[in-house]
C-alpha cells in the first residue's frame, strides 16, 4: 500500500510466517525456491519516487523489471 511517499507492507502475525513473507522460501538444501517481498522493496521505492537502490546480491537478490535496470556508469 502507497499512503503519500510512503510504503507500507502488511505482515503477518506469526514469525515464521514473517520470514517467509518477507525472506521467501527455500529448499531444503538451501537454494532460494521463491523470492521473499523484500526483492520487490527497492523497486517499489524507485516507483512512489524514492531513491534508486541497489541490493547485495548475496544478501538479497533484488527484482526490478529489465527496462527499470540502470547501469553503473
């Protein structure tokens, strides 16, 4: 949800569930089978106006279309 400049995401209640939402979920050998909505964050950011960012890769794979990409130059 969009209030002003603002992005507000709605969790919930319980913490494993959280994580899940906001992590996303992984097999059981480790690898990522569903990005968590913290993929979407910076994007969604770029979006309402916000500053462009950038994630860790390691971290946090980030999502964003790929004619939203910017290169670094």
């Amino acid at each position: 949800m969009i209030r002003g400049q603002s992005l507000i995401i709605n969790l919930p209640g319980q913490p494993k569930a959280i994580a899940e939402t906001l992590e996303g979920l992984k097999a059981a050998d480790g690898t990522q089978k569903v990005n968590g909505i913290f993929a979407a964050v910076p994007y969604c950011i770029d979006l309402i106006g916000g500053p462009y960012l950038e994630t860790n890769d390691a971290v946090c794979k980030g999502f964003r279309p790929k004619t939203a990409v910017r290169t670094r130059g």
